[in-house]
C-alpha cells in the first residue's frame, strides 16, 4: 500500500498500481495480506482502501478480494460485514496471531467467518505468523464443514505437504510461492502466488503457463531465476528481521519509481538504497526481468 509522508493513503498511486495490474492480465488481486499491511490500519484506513480498491477494481472489471488480519475477532467480523455492505464477497482470512489457536478455537474461528457468511467465499492465508500452520487433515476438515472456503495460501509447504494437500482437501484452490509453485503444478492442479516475479508480470505469466502445460525444463529454468532474484533482494535490503512489506514495496517501486517505499510505524521499511542496490541487480544480471521500454 502506498503512504505519503504523513501516512495517508497516496491515493493516485494505488489507483495507478491497481490499473497496471490489470494491464498485464493479473485480474486476482487483493489488498491487506501481510505485505499490504493489513496487520497495521486502523479501521478508518481500512475502510478508505477498501473503497478505493472496490471502485477501482469496479472500473476495470476484476472482483476484488479483501484480507482480514486481526488478533480479535470481533474485528474481523466488523471488516467483513462493512465489506459485504459495499459489495465486496471475497476475503482472505488469517488466524489470529497473539496465540497459536487449538482445535476448538479453530473450529470457532471458521465458524464465525465462513459459517456466519454464507454469501462470502474465503481463502485461508496459511503462514507461521498465525502460530500455527495447518495441515492437509485441518483442510479437509474444514473444507467439509465450509464450502464458502475455497481456496489456501501457501507460504510454506514441503514435498510431502503438497501431495497430501491435493490428496486429502482437492476441494480447495491451492496456492504456492515461487519456489513451490514449480514441484506443485507437477503434482496437482497447483494455483500460483506471484510475490517477487511481479516485477515483470508477463514472465510470472510464463512460469505459471509452464505449470500448466507440466514444462518441467521451463519450469526449472524460471524458478532457478526467481531464487537468484530473491537472493539479490535479500542482499539488497541487508540483514535484520523485515516485514514482508520491506521487501515487496520494492517490487511495486520498480513497476512505478515513484511508489514509496514507508510502511506505517513502528515498522520500518526498505531503503531508498537498498531499492537501487536492487534494481541495479536486475539491470546488470537479471535484465529480463526488468521492463523493456
């Protein structure tokens, strides 16, 4: 999400990132996951994004997807239901993340989003934040109980997680990162979760068609790209703990120089450095990667 200096929404250059988007055929797209920030609003920044990603996403024909991170679930339950009054049915869900839920808290987190909004779909974002990770058992599970939930994202999930997945809740869309992606579409019907690879969306497009056709060599060859390009970003930024908005405002700056680079306190973001050091990376070693003019 782009701030200004006194934290406010630049709302121009969201209009505008959202508009891009849409020009390189990425029609799926969704606002406060962990990299949009959705752990810092307040509930008055909430709803001014919601508006305008539901108004952009209107003008350009996409359905718009809104993320829900929050340790209370009262608030949770607010944002979607301020959400389905504007229009807006589908979500990503997050468990809360102040500690990690047993098995009745689970039930009773899904029962109070997917149970009590039937008219909604949801996607579970299934990361180590949360405190716990789910497995193919809790899916399918769910999956059973819930057939507003649809889909999981996955960020991380190894060999034998992502053939359980597709063995045990094939009822659901899965989604993998870059360097699963490339084992999953081998093994199942795998969706796609573009992160660093949005820095050229056309290339994203071509990994996630090589998934499809089951192009193992194409496949190979990009992900060995895409963990180079992680590598660069990693030395670029420098060592410390970064929130995974540090790393992705990157990305969106080399779509747009102008997007800022801040997260909102007490978070700190990327340097302006660190976004150069980056992009002249990709200049010097990785040029396909960069926009052509």
């Amino acid at each position: 999400m782009p701030w200004d200096e006194s934290g406010e929404l630049a709302e121009e250059l969201f209009r505008a990132s959202i508009a891009d988007q849409v020009a390189q055929d990425l029609r799926h797209l969704y606002v406060f996951g962990t990299a949009g920030e959705g752990y810092a609003v307040d509930e008055r920044r909430f709803d001014q994004v919601v508006d305008v990603f539901a108004d952009e996403s209107r003008r350009h024909g996409v359905d718009p997807m809104v993320g829900l991170i929050s340790p209370s679930l009262p608030v949770v339950i607010g944002r979607i239901e301020r959400c389905v009054a504007r229009g807006i049915r589908s979500f990503q869900l997050s468990l809360p993340s102040w500690g990690a839920l047993n098995d009745v808290e689970l039930a009773t987190f899904f029962a109070q989003t997917c149970g009590r909004f039937p008219e909604a779909e949801f996607l579970h974002y299934n990361l180590v934040r949360s405190g716990r990770i789910l497995t193919p058992d809790d899916y399918a599970t769910l999956a059973a109980a819930h057939p507003n939930l649809v889909a999981v994202k996955h960020t991380r999930a190894d060999y034998a997680t992502v053939h359980g997945l597709f063995a045990k809740a094939p009822a659901l869309r899965h989604f993998f990162t870059e360097a699963t992606y490339s084992y999953a579409s081998l093994v199942g019907p795998a969706a796609f979760l573009v992160s660093i690879a949005s820095v050229r969306p056309q290339l994203a497009r071509e990994y996630f068609d090589a998934g499809v056709a089951r192009d193992t060599d194409a496949l190979l060859a990009t992900c060995a790209q895409l963990l180079e390009l992680s590598g660069e970003l990693r030395r670029a930024v420098g060592p410390g703990p970064h929130m995974d908005g540090a790393f992705d405002k990157i990305f969106a700056k080399v779509r747009d120089p102008r997007f800022p680079l801040a997260l909102l306190p007490p978070y700190q973001g990327a340097s302006d450095a660190a976004y150069e050091a980056f992009r002249a990376a990709l200049a010097q070693r990785h040029a396909d990667w960069l926009e052509r003019p």
